[in-house]
C-alpha cells in the first residue's frame, strides 16, 4: 500500500459502512449478478452510472469509454454487448450521453492525434450530417449542448442494427434501447424519445 494509500483507507471506510448498514452486502454480491439493464455511458468522471438512477451494485451493468460511442469495430464494446444480452438476459440498454462532454466538444474543433482521434470519427460524422441542424443555434455552447444530444440519437440507431441486436429480437426476445441524456448542471436524466424496441425494417425482413 505504499501508493495511492488514501484511496485504500477509503476503500476500508467503504466496506465498513457496507456491512454495518447491512451484514449481507457482499454475501449477496457474491451471488449470480441478475441487472436488468445494460449502461452505456462516458467515461466521465462526473456521470456516475448507478448513483445517478439510484441503483446499489449488482442491478446496473455498465461499459463507458469516451462520449458514450457504439462502434462496429469496438470488441470490447461488442463483448459486453454480447454478454449482456447472451448470459445476463438484460431487457433494457440505455445509451447515456451528457451534456458538457469532452469527447463531443472535440468533434466539433481542429482534428486531434490518435487514437482520440479515430475514436471520435463517428461524432464527427453526425456533426457533418446535421450541419444544418446544429449551426442553427446561435452559439458555440447551444451547438455543443445539441451535438450531446445527436450522437446519442446516433448511437442508439446504430446499436439497434447491430447483429447481436438482430438476433435478440429475431428470437422475440424482449430487448429495448433508450437514448438519455445527463445535465450535469442538475443532476436529472432526460429522454430523448428515440428508443428502439423491435429490429429496423430491413432486418426485420
């Protein structure tokens, strides 16, 4: 414990409040996790997954990586994916941006070097694509605010036509994705009404 000693003594604090608000927390842990739902959100430091819904460990399963990006290419993404739906049988994936995000402000400025820079190519394609859209707004934070909300409107759609997605609903399993957005000005969610419950036409086919 010679580094980083102070996160260990929280980490000690931690479990000690644990057990004595209830002898039973890690017990349970231990036992098969069962969530319901699949988080998948920024990395930011700021948007704590389980806090901000208020769910205790073990009922939220979560991947973050930056600006909340579902990518083809991304196997790590695409395991979690996989297991989620696979072994833990989620019902629903909630694609949680925010406001105020790093890697979507990036998108909207001078190219960066990799591999950020590959891995916000996909906002950068949504900033293209709703140019019309996002230059409307008349200043530099409403575009960035509105960006925010686009990418996680794309995200949504493209997780919807992935594969493992396909196949879920082709079973008839019962599977949902849902857009939300995080103010971190507030501290409340927001649906941004895009949610997915069945396979897109073409795959529906």
């Amino acid at each position: 414990m010679r580094h980083l000693p102070q996160l260990f003594a929280n980490n000690r604090a931690w479990a000690s409040r644990q057990i004595r608000q209830n002898p039973e927390f890690f017990a349970r842990l231990c036992a098969i996790q069962a969530p319901r739902y699949l988080w998948i959100g920024c990395a930011d430091s700021r948007v704590p997954a389980n806090e901000i819904v208020g769910l205790a460990p073990g009922e939220l399963f979560v991947h973050r990586n930056v600006a909340n990006v579902v990518r083809s290419d991304d196997f790590n993404g695409l395991a979690v994916l996989q297991y989620a739906i696979e072994i833990l049988h989620i019902r629903d994936v909630i694609i949680c941006g925010h406001y105020g995000c790093g890697g979507v402000q990036a998108a909207l400025g001078a190219p960066v070097s990799d591999p950020l820079e590959h891995w916000i190519k996909p906002i950068r394609a949504v900033r293209r694509r709703h140019a019309d859209d996002i230059d409307s707004h008349t200043d530099a934070p409403a575009r960035w605010r509105r960006l925010c909300e686009l990418n996680v409107m794309a995200q949504v759609q493209g997780l919807s036509r992935l594969p493992i997605l396909a196949a879920a609903w082709a079973a008839g399993r019962c599977l949902n994705v849902h857009g939300w957005i995080y103010d971190l000005k507030d501290g409340l969610l927001r649906d941004l009404d895009v949610s997915v419950t069945r396979a897109p036409p073409e795959q529906a086919a």
